[in-house]
C-alpha cells in the first residue's frame, strides 16, 4: 500500500465527519435489509397462517387443507407462536470495529441463528423440540387428527390416541426459518 494513501486512510479513521457518514451509510442499508427480513418473516404463509389461529385456512399447503397449523400443533389457544421469532428479528443490530492499524474497520453483524430461534420455539407438547424446525423437517400426526374438539389446547382439535382416523394424510415439508436467515446472511455479506 501507497505510503500516502495508507496515511489517508489513518486520517479518515479520525475524521469525525466521515466515521458518522459511514456510520449513517451502514445503519440505513442494514435497517433496510432487516425490515425487508421481518416484513418476509410476516408474510410468509407459515407465519400468516399460525398468526391466523384456529381458524386459519391451510395456506401454507404443510397439511393439504386438513386443518391448519395452529390447530395441528397444538398451540395454546389466543398466543401468538411466531412472536419470539418476530423479536429475535428485531433485536438484529450491528456494530463496526476499527482495525488496530487505524486504518480500516469492518462492520460485524449480530442476528439470530437457525438455532437460536428453534430454541425459542418449542413444541406445546413434546420439550425440545421445535415447531419451526418441524416446518422445514416434518411434524408427523397428521392421519390421527380429530378436528373440532372441545377442550382441546388450541380449541379446535386432538390427536387420536388409539387409531389412525385419514390414512394418505403427509405433513408437506416447507421452507421456513433456515432459508430466512440465510438470506439475511447473504444480504449483509453483500453490505459488508
């Protein structure tokens, strides 16, 4: 490097003015990506359809219109399963550190992992295991579900303890979660 153009370099890392526009430069476009991320996250028919609660149509296709996914899974009646998600989103920061040199600094980016967020989504029924996972894995039952039962957990249906009531019925995998937060990767690679 250019002995000139490495103290130049030294010289902007000081340089009050050009940290806060790189800074401000930064902020917009990761505050953009992270939006476009969490309105994804909103949209997607998983996410739509558990939000919809009981009587959500199937619209994500996971269960071939048998029922939809609230009521499958078995969450507690009037919660919301996708709200820990939706926060781990939001709490996506980052934070740009100076070389020692002074003169770069790279910018380091702090989002939820696939892991952290099938950690905060567990199964009503069954500890450790998680429902988003299960979005993208399988979540098997399917062919001893009972729909409109009362007291049930959700308020809307039961799995059958002694026998199987629809024979053919497959929980369609989808993807979910894991594809999400690779393109949250990918789009802060691209930033970086």
């Amino acid at each position: 490097m250019d002995k000139a153009y490495y103290e130049l370099l030294k010289q902007l890392q000081k340089d009050p003015t050009y940290l806060k526009t790189q800074n401000d430069y930064i902020k917009e476009r990761f505050e953009k990506i992270k939006d476009d991320i969490i309105k994804e996250f909103d949209e997607h028919p998983v996410t739509v359809e558990i939000k919809g609660g009981i009587y959500a149509e199937n619209i994500s296709g996971t269960l071939g219109g048998i029922t939809n996914l609230y009521s499958f899974i078995g969450f507690d009646e009037n919660t919301d399963p996708t709200a820990p998600i939706r926060e781990l989103l939001l709490s996506s920061k980052y934070r740009i550190i100076n070389s020692s040199n002074g003169v770069s600094s790279q910018v380091m980016f702090e989002i939820p992992t696939t892991k952290e967020i099938f950690d905060v989504t567990p199964m009503p029924w069954a500890t450790g295991r998680s429902w988003a996972r299960g979005i993208e894995s399988g979540i098997s039952g399917l062919g001893y579900y009972l729909k409109k039962v009362k007291n049930s957990r959700s308020g809307l249906g039961v799995q059958s303890s002694t026998s199987k009531v629809r024979s053919g019925a497959v929980f369609r995998n989808t993807k979910y979660i894991s594809d999400l937060i690779r393109r949250f990767e990918s789009r802060l690679k691209d930033l970086n």
